[in-house]
C-alpha cells in the first residue's frame, strides 16, 4: 500500500492525530457512561433522538472505529481538514445511532455521505468530489420514498400489544436503501464506477459506511416486525448481495476485491435481519456479523486481516446458519460458510500486494476480536442480549440461546433437545495447547535441521 | 453446572483426544503422508530425516494447530463423547480456519487448492439443508448421503497434490476424510477406512493423468447436487 505523503511536519502530525483519536475515544467512553445510568430504560428526546441499547452499542462502536481508522489518516495528511471531515462523518453515523425516526436516519445518512465524499477528495481521490458527492447522497432517494412509504413512525417499540408488520413496500425500499448505501460505498472511489481508483487512504472509511448500512433495517426491528413476504424477500435480496460480493471478489482488480469483502458481511447482515423476525437467534447473528465485522474495517491492508476476521465473525455466522435453519432457509444454512471462505481467499490476494505494518489500534482490534470469539459468551449475555432487547418491537425474546461460561455457547429449544453447539472456548484450548507444542516442536526441528544442513554442507 | 468445572471436564476429556487419538495418532500419519507423497517437482536428494525436519520446522502453527483441534474433537467410532456437543459447523468452520491461515502464508500461485476445499465444505454442509439442526447425527442418509461422500472422495482426490506441500496440508486432507467418516457419509467400518487408501489411489492416479482439476470440477458437482437432493426433501 503507498500510504498519501505527508503535508505537514511530523511531529504537528502525530499530535493531531492523538488529540482527534483522545476526543473520539473520549466520545465513545461518554456514551459507555450511558449503560450503566440508563439501567436499562431508553432516553427519547422527540423528535430528534432515542437511545436504547442498539443505538449505544452501535454510536459507540463506530465511535471507537472511526478513533482506530482517524488516527493513521491524520497522522499522514495532518489534522485540522482530516480532524473535521473524521468528525462530520462520526456525527453523520451517530445521528444514525441514536436517530428518533426515518428523517433523521435519512439525515445522517447523508451528512456521513457528504463527510466520506469530501473525504476522498482530501485524500486525492480520482473521483471528483461532486461525483463522488451525488453517488453517496443517492440512497437518500430510497430513504425519503422509504420515509414517505412509512410515515416516518418513531423508532420504538409499541407502548402495549403487537405492532402491525412493515408492508412488503416498505421492506422493499428499506432493503433498496441498505442496498443502495452499501453499494455506492462500495463502488464511488474503488475504480469500479469508471474512474480510476483513488488513494487506496480512503478505503477504511468506505468500508466503515457500508458495513453500517444494514443499521436502517436492525433500526426498523425496534419498531415492527417484516410482513411474511416482506422477511422473505430480505433473505432473498440479502443473499443475493452476498454472492454479488463473491462475484465481484472472483472478476474484480485488487482493490475492488478488498472492497467485496465488506459488501458481503452485508449481504449476510441482511439474511440475518430478514430472518430475525422468525428467530431472535438470527438478529443477534446479524448484530455480531455487524460488530465483530468492524474489526476488518481496522485490520484491513493487513496479511492476516481476512483470517482474523472470518475468526471473529464465526460465531455470528454460526447463529445465522442455525436460524436460517430454524426457518427452513436451508440453503442460507449451507451456503453461508462456503460463501464465507471463498469471499476471504479470494479476497487475500489483496492482502499480498497492499500488506502494512503493524499500528496499534489494528493490534488492540485484533486481539479483541480473537478474544471474542473465543469467549462469545461475554459478547452475547453482556452486548448483544441489551442490544437485541431494544428490537423488541419486531424481534421475539431469545430464549434458546444459552451460554455455558466455561466451554461455549449452545441453543437449546423448548423441548430440551440442542440442534447446535458452539465450544467456542473448549476449541480456544485446544488451538491454544496444539500451537505451544507445535511452537516448541518447530523451534527444536529447525535447530536440528539448521544442525544436519551443517554437517551435510561439511561433508 | 458451575463453569469452571464445566470447563475442567472439557480439558479432561480433549487431552487425550488431542494428544492421543484421534489428534495425536491423525498428526502423526498426515506428517508421513506429507514426507511420502512429494510434490514431483521437489528435491530428492534430501534424505527422509531431512525432509521430516523441514516439513516440521516450516510448519504453519496457527493452521496446523487449527486443524489437529479440528482432528481431536471428531466424533469418531471408539472416541468417548465429549461433556459439550460440538456441531457440524464448528468441525467445518475450525478446519476453514486453518485453510485460511495457510492461504494468509501463501502466494497467488498456489490458489489452485481453494476449490476442492470449499466443494469438501459444500458437501459437508449440504445434508443440513434437510435437517433442523447443525448438530452433528445420523443425518447423512441415503442419496445426499452417497452424494455428499462421494463429492469429499472426489474433492479429497483434487488435493492429493497439496499433501506433499506441508503438514497442515496433510492434516488437513486427512481431516476432511475424517470428518465425512465421523458423520456416517462415507460407508461404516471396514468398507469407509478403505475409502482412505481408495482415495490415495486415486488422487496418484489423476495426479499422473493431470486430471486433478476435473477432479475438481466433479466435485462441485457432486456437492451441488447432494445440496439440490436436500432441498428437495422436506425438513426434519
């Protein structure tokens, strides 16, 4: 990867980049703050903003994405234009995080589109930014339709019975709109839109848009539930966006193939979501393929970025494949792990010619993300469980997953029978133990080999 | 059950699976099976404590170690069962995991061996799709069954060539094998650990045909249509 060259003096650099990394930081500790004061209640201040506990697991962890993706980048271009578009972008996606209803979620939606355009430019992007600018502003189409489909309700559960489902038309333009955002976040910049592709400096940014896009429709779960036909035709989009990121990873050039990557971790949010409204297993399935996929927005350029993060989202998977399954989405249930490992090979090759050293905010992403998946029992009891609680509108209460805090996580039906088990943990230990001792077999192998090369040199 | 004794009885049971059989025994044969079966393009002037040396030495840990866990948690005949269930997409998704982790180490090159792999993942996974569950049972019955096993067979003749490569490469051909033996695709007893030499012979013979990529081929097409088959039955 060729990193822009640097603008200003080092040493102004660096430490700009630290304070806009601190302020973010800062930001994500404040929402933090909010878990514990809001005991579980949701704050609304109407007709602007509502937290709940998925628009704080979210604010936050974009927060702390976008602190881990700003600090490299304003260390290269230095600060003050780079601090302010970082934060147009942080204040477009937490307006999205914490948005009342669907103009809201439309208006963040853009102000982090205009941020990401005018983004590429800074970073010297070949796209020009009006371009760029009418590309990431055109999903709002979808978003004002979808508002007026809808009527704009507030994102929160009903007050007391069952909420009427969204009609299969707004289905439709929710998952056009989640689309649409995904695939220009996809395409503007990455060379795909019939321009050259621009500083490769920008790519973290794209990603993090599109791998937030599926948020519209987790946002339309706190309120009601998908009409029948409606859920349906989310697996079926969702899917289909899913083998759209392989193809593009088997046809396209390096770059756009780093790109596909995330696409597909929508794609498979979206299966997710669709499904959620049979199985509440699939929502938290589809809330960790969106979190724990944040880690490969931090990672990426990295040589282990692909396997590292197809390590983290495995547990997600694995809870999709069994609600899809659940649900008689047996095909979702087959393919997503094929699908899933051909996307990261493919992908890799990326890997080869982009590969950068080693930053600690990629280090801190990669360990918690390996740590999650090992331990996903935290993840879930601790994260997803509150998340997945303020979906209570349109997701049921999830009852069949069950954790077993010393060797993994399993679902267990009302019946008592386990039709999947995860020994996250217990798997843990054995890599864990295989890879001391093959360390130390390795170690002793090549001191003997470096021995007899010795003595075969010597005769 | 309280955690920590939760997680006690889960080491208690893998030490033995992982360093005995069937990890230990399974490491140990993929490591000759990778120093007998060469590519044909290497040096063999080397002699065979050389070679082993060097297949150890250039092992690729975080693979290898991803699929020896892989090889100790099969549910083989004559294996106790483990004190927590461990489902199909567990088995697959660990030994992916090494997969990836010797893709990570590789060049572009080398990409030839992705297919098989993910048609043997494919093909594990399809019996599934008549099921209700990923927990792994006597789910492979008739033709998905026969399907599914005989796409693995031919996936497993498609990598015979990526053995000689290195260890983990070996473990891991050894583990596919071991996974479709474990989930009743292959035939029981007797007749399914014959499927093991059958599939050496095999792949020896398409390697010296060159035919290792419509072995390929076939493969996906076996797992496609055992994915097919399953559709088309009702779930249960």
């Amino acid at each position: 990867m060729t990193d822009p060259e640097p603008t200003n003096s080092p040493i102004m650099q660096s430490r700009a980049a630290l304070w806009l990394a601190a302020f973010l930081l800062l930001f994500a500790l404040l929402q933090l703050a909010l878990v514990p004061l809001l005991g579980g209640r949701d704050i609304e201040v109407a007709p602007l903003f509502r937290v709940d506990g998925l628009g704080l697991l979210f604010g936050t962890a974009w927060t702390l994405t976008l602190a881990a993706v700003a600090f490299p980048l304003a260390r290269h271009r230095g600060g003050g234009k780079t601090g302010l578009l970082t934060g147009l972008i942080g204040l477009g996606l937490l307006v999205c995080a914490y948005a009342h209803n669907m103009v809201v979620l439309a208006a963040g939606w853009a102000l982090a589109g205009v941020g990401v355009s005018l983004m590429l430019d800074e970073l010297g992007g070949s796209t020009k930014r009006s371009r760029a600018m009418f590309a990431l502003l055109n999903p709002l189409s979808a978003f004002v339709f979808l508002a007026l489909v809808t009527g704009s309700p507030a994102f929160a559960p009903p007050a007391g019975g069952v909420a009427e489902p969204w009609q299969p038309i707004a289905v439709v333009a929710a998952t056009l709109a989640v689309v649409f955002t995904a695939t220009r976040g996809f395409v503007v910049g990455s060379g795909l839109d019939g321009h050259e592709a621009g500083e490769p400096a920008d790519t973290p940014l794209r990603a993090l848009y599109v791998l937030a896009a599926p948020y519209t429709l987790a946002k339309m779960l706190v309120t009601a539930p998908w009409h029948p036909v409606g859920a349906w035709l989310l697996v079926l989009l969702g899917m289909l966006a899913l083998l759209m990121g392989l193809y593009a990873a088997y046809v396209s050039q390096t770059r756009q193939r780093d790109s596909a990557f995330g696409y597909s971790l929508v794609g498979i949010a979206i299966v997710g979501f669709g499904i959620a409204v049979n199985s509440p297993l699939a929502a938290v399935g589809a809330t960790w393929v969106m979190l724990l996929g944040l880690s490969w927005v931090v990672v990426r350029g990295w040589r282990w970025a692909e396997a590292v993060t197809f390590v983290a989202i495995s547990p997600g998977l694995w809870m999709v494949s069994q609600a899809a399954l659940d649900t008689g989405y047996g095909v979702v249930a087959v393919l997503i792990l094929p699908a899933c490992i051909l996307l990261a090979v493919l992908t890799l090759s990326a890997r080869h010619e982009t590969a950068r050293g080693w930053y600690w905010p990629g280090v801190v992403a990669a360990m918690l993300s390996v740590v999650a998946a090992v331990l996903p029992q935290t993840v879930i009891e601790f994260i997803l469980r509150p998340a997945v609680r303020a979906m209570a509108g349109g997701v049921g209460a999830l009852t069949t997953l069950t954790v077993d805090w010393g060797v993994g996580t399993l679902v267990r039906t009302a019946q008592g029978t386990v039709p999947a088990a995860l020994p996250a943990t217990g798997l843990g230990l054995a890599v864990l133990l295989a890879g001391m001792l093959l360390y130390w077999l390795k170690q002793l192998a090549e001191r003997a080999a470096q021995r007899t090369d010795g003595e075969t040199q010597a005769e | 059950m309280n955690p920590l004794a939760g997680f006690s009885d889960w080491a208690l049971a893998l030490l033995p699976r992982l360093f005995l059989y069937p990890g230990g025994l399974a490491l140990i044969g993929a490591l000759l099976l990778a120093l007998l079966l060469p590519r044909p393009n290497s040096d063999s002037a080397q002699t065979t404590l050389h070679r082993a040396l060097h297949l150890v030495a250039h092992a690729n840990i975080p693979a290898l170690a991803c699929v020896w866990a892989a090889l100790s948690i099969l549910p083989l005949p004559g294996v106790s069962p483990l004190p927590f269930p461990v489902d199909r997409f567990s088995i697959l998704a660990i030994t992916a995991m090494s997969l990836l982790f010797d893709f990570t180490a590789k060049s572009e090159r080398n990409r030839s061996e992705l297919w098989p792999n993910v048609a043997i993942v494919l093909a594990l996974m399809s019996p599934v799709a008549a099921q209700r569950g990923l927990v792994t049972g006597p789910a492979a019955e008739g033709v998905i069954g026969y399907l599914a096993g005989a796409a693995v067979l031919a996936g497993l003749v498609g990598l015979f060539d990526s053995m000689g490569e290195g260890w983990s490469q070996a473990a891991r051909w050894l583990a596919w094998w071991g996974v479709a033996f474990a989930l009743s695709m292959l035939p029981a007893g007797v007749w399914g650990l014959l499927t093991l030499p059958l599939a050496l012979g095999l792949g020896w013979g398409a390697r010296r045909l060159a035919w290792s990529r419509y072995v390929a081929l076939l493969a996906w097409l076996l797992a496609t249509s055992a994915l097919l088959t399953a559709l088309l039955l009702p779930p249960g």
